[in-house]
C-alpha cells in the first residue's frame, strides 16, 4: 500500500498558496488543488506529475463534489483570502474563509475517515484566541480590532473562521483536526529560521515579519511531521521571522 500523503489545496494560486503547492510538491505530496484561474499557476508546477487541478469557485461546488475531493486526502489546506481592492474586501462574499472552512471541515466529518484528516488554515494576528488566550493583547488593542472588524469584513471573516473551529469542530473531533496559522506581515523572501509562539508577542502597532515561503513551510511540516502536528493541532500558533 502506497505511503504517499494526498493534500486537498485551497487558495493554491494565491502569493501564499503558490508557495504552499511548490513546496508540497517538492517534497513529494501528491495534491489536489481547487483554483479559479488555472492560468494563474506557473506552468511548470501546472504541469507536475503529482498535480490534480479543479477548476472550480469553491463555494460553488457542490457537497457531492466536495466530497468526491477530500476523500482520501491526509489533510486538507486553505490558504483561501481576500485581494487587497476595494470589491474584494466590500463586496460578496464578505465571508469567504470562514464559509470555507466550514464546508470543508463539514464535508470531512461526513466521509468519517478511520484517520484524522487534517484541516491547517492560514489565518493573521488580527485574529485573536477564541478562548482569550492572549493575554499581551491588552484591551486597547482588542478595541481597535474589535473596530477594525466593523469596517473590514476580511478582519471579521478571519475571526469567525478561528471561532468556527473552536466552537463547532472542537479539540476533540473524531474526524477533523485543525491547526490555524497566524503569520504577522507578510513578506517576500526564501525559506529561513522562524520562530513559533502560543500568543502574540508584538504589538499591532508595532508588528514583526513573517516570510509566506516560512508560512508555507510550516504548513507542509504540520502535513509531513507528525511531532509538529502534536505540538500545535488545536492552536493558533503565531509564525514570525526569527
């Protein structure tokens, strides 16, 4: 029987996810990958032998569908967000991430693998703990971000994906295990030392960097490492660049 790990990728073309889909690739992980614009893949990586391409608006699947894309998948992961442009962040669906994640989440519940499969999501620090884990947010700071989810749907969208999980999938779920990754600023640039955290330890205005290509790569070790996915399956650890 073949020990090959199979991934389902959301948000595949997207400046994290490509980063996400090449190295799942060069590490030998056979994935599928549900995109908008194909054409948007560099060719190379389109064209890879363990690459499967949906064409396909995620939300417009259907369950049968969705079902069909999951099933014996190891993990599932959503780098899914919203453009920075004004129709993007205003206009519909304001809830992208957090309509995903529960489709997916949902869809792995109903084909009850004997395993786990599991579900990493790429989030933000905008986001905070859903159980008020992080206690060097001080009130100020959890105001204005309480704000900024008034006027910014894609901060609220974030939120409610991470509360999502906590209060509908849970810790313990038989059949859906989670991890959802909070980068800081993100930036371009290689692979390089990263650190990981619990909670936060910088200020929203005083913000550290987070490489995506680390974000990505911390991604693929929480689908190939098991002792990585122990250590952070259930939480919101925080990636910044060491």
């Amino acid at each position: 029987m073949s020990t090959q790990q199979t991934v389902l990728l959301v948000g595949g073309s997207g400046r994290t996810g490509m980063r996400v889909l090449e190295q799942l690739l060069n590490r030998g992980i056979r994935v599928r990958v549900i995109v908008r614009s194909p054409q948007k893949l560099p060719i190379s990586t389109a064209k890879h032998p363990n690459l499967s391409i949906v064409e396909a608006n995620l939300l417009s699947l259907s369950d049968e569908d969705l079902l069909r894309h999951i099933s014996g998948c190891d993990a599932v992961i959503s780098c899914l967000g919203h453009n920075i442009s004004f129709n993007s962040i205003f206009f519909p669906p304001r809830d992208l991430v957090q309509q995903a994640t529960a489709r997916l989440c949902r869809v792995i519940e109903t084909i009850r693998p004997e395993k786990p499969i599991k579900f990493i999501l790429m989030s933000s620090v905008s986001v905070n703990h859903p159980r008020d884990l992080d206690t060097r947010r001080g009130k100020f700071e959890k105001t204005f971000l309480w704000m900024l989810r008034a006027v910014l749907p894609p901060a609220k969208d974030n939120q409610q994906a991470a509360n999502f999980l906590f209060d509908k999938i849970g810790t313990d779920n038989a059949f859906a295990q989670w991890t959802a990754v909070r980068p800081d600023t993100l930036l371009k640039g290689d692979v390089s030392e990263y650190i990981l955290q619990e909670n936060f330890v910088s200020s929203l205005f005083a913000p550290d960097n987070t490489n995506m290509a680390n974000v990505a790569h911390f991604m693929c070790e929480l689908v190939t490492n098991s002792e990585a996915w122990d250590r952070w399956k259930g939480k919101l650890p925080v990636i910044t660049n060491a």
